[in-house]
C-alpha cells in the first residue's frame, strides 16, 4: 500500500480482522496487468457486494424516517449513492491515498477518476460487511453517507435536472425544453457525448457525458446553474 492500511483504518474509524479483504477493496483491476505476482484480486467482487448493502441501508434508513411516495424516495436515494457523491465521501476518506491503480489509471482525472473512487468507496462498504458484518457497516454508512442528506434536501439536488428544468420552463412558458446531440466522438466502448437543451430555438446549455442520458442530464445542470433559459421565458 502506498501508505500503512492503519491510517486507512483510523480514516474509517475501523479496524479489520482480515487486512487482506481491506487491501482487496483498494485494488483496481488495472494495478494487476502491471503487477502479475501481486497475491490478491482485485476489487470488484467487493464492489458488487458493497453496492447492495449501501443500498439496503440507504432504502431502510428512507423508508423508516421518510413518509414520502415511492418516486421521491427512489429520487432521494439515488442522490445518495451516485458517482459523485460517492467519489465526493472516498476523497474526505483520502481513499484515493490507498488505492493501488496502474500507472495510467493513477493519471486520470474528472469523470474516470469519480468513478474509480467511487467504485472503491463500495468495494471498503463490501470489505467491512465480509468483516465486521451489516450493523458496523451501518453505522459507517450512517456517518459517512445519510449525513449527506439534510444538504441534499435543503438544496433540491435530489430532484431529476431534467425534471426540474422542464418545470420551471413550462411553468413560466409552457415551452417544454428539448435535447439535440451536439458531437459524438470515440469508440462504442468509450464514446462521449455533448448534448444541448433548448428552449424553442435557443440554446440554453450544454452538458457531457459517457451516454445521451447522462449527457442531456449534465446539460439540464448547467442551464439551471447559468440560468441562461430565463432569458427566452
């Protein structure tokens, strides 16, 4: 590990029995096409594993405290476990210290390195459920990711960009805003898309993104964030 797997622990507030499974969790798949002799595997096992039990105690913990219908409560959760909010908790962590990439993937950065953080953050979540069991691993994701709740909600970023821009131009308009592919560039396996969003003729942001969906979602952030469609309502 490039640092001692303690600290790692004292940045958890929990220490594992087995440090082979936290060291599993911190490996990407990429560090053992350099490394062939390395003895254990890589990380995405625990992944699969920690993004059910984080689901699970993301669903309980809204079901039992929030008297919301099924779609709001979906909305909510999903603002909670998501790439960036995860990649956001892995990096309070320092998980990014810890984790044994290959020297490409150690290069990467905005989206690419989100989501590896992000896919590590639930590879420790599986670590310390195969550890320490469901109720320690409960109160971690307690800490670390339902107190990201009162500002999700004080905010409104649970709610769909999409949904809320649509909203918000048809309430003052009744225009509903349009997606157009703006450029399309790479290999089907590692395409990226720009897309904008209209209002009537006009272009009132654009957004990136590894699919149209995501991609149309980041431009719907941005036209909210620049406010650039009030200038056609």
């Amino acid at each position: 590990m490039p640092k001692e797997i303690e600290l790692f622990e004292k940045q958890l507030s929990f220490t594992f029995k087995n440090k082979d499974i936290i060291k599993t969790a911190l490996t990407h798949r990429s560090y053992l096409n350099e490394h062939r002799e390395y003895h254990l595997p890589h990380n995405e096992r625990l992944e699969f594993l920690g993004d059910a039990v984080l689901e699970l105690a993301v669903t309980g913990y809204l079901y039992d405290n929030f008297p919301n219908p099924e779609g709001e409560l979906t909305n909510l959760r999903s603002a909670l476990v998501n790439y960036k909010m995860l990649s956001n908790i892995a990096k309070s962590l320092g998980i990014g210290d810890y984790l044994l990439l290959s020297k490409g993937e150690s290069k990467d950065q905005g989206r690419a390195r989100q989501v590896i953080l992000a896919n590590a953050m639930e590879a420790v979540i599986g670590a310390m459920y195969l550890d320490g069991g469901y109720d320690k691993t409960h109160e971690f994701i307690k800490k670390q990711v339902l107190t990201q709740l009162p500002e999700i909600i004080e905010k409104g970023s649970y709610i769909d960009p999409k949904s809320k821009l649509q909203e918000l131009v048809q309430e003052k308009s009744g225009i509903t805003p349009t997606y157009k592919v703006l450029s399309e560039i790479g290999p089907d396996h590692d395409k990226k898309f720009t897309m904008g969003v209209f209002v009537g003729e006009h272009n009132v942001g654009n957004g990136e993104g590894p699919s149209k969906q995501e991609a149309e979602l980041d431009a719907a952030d941005n036209a909210l964030k620049f406010r650039e469609w009030k200038k056609y309502v």
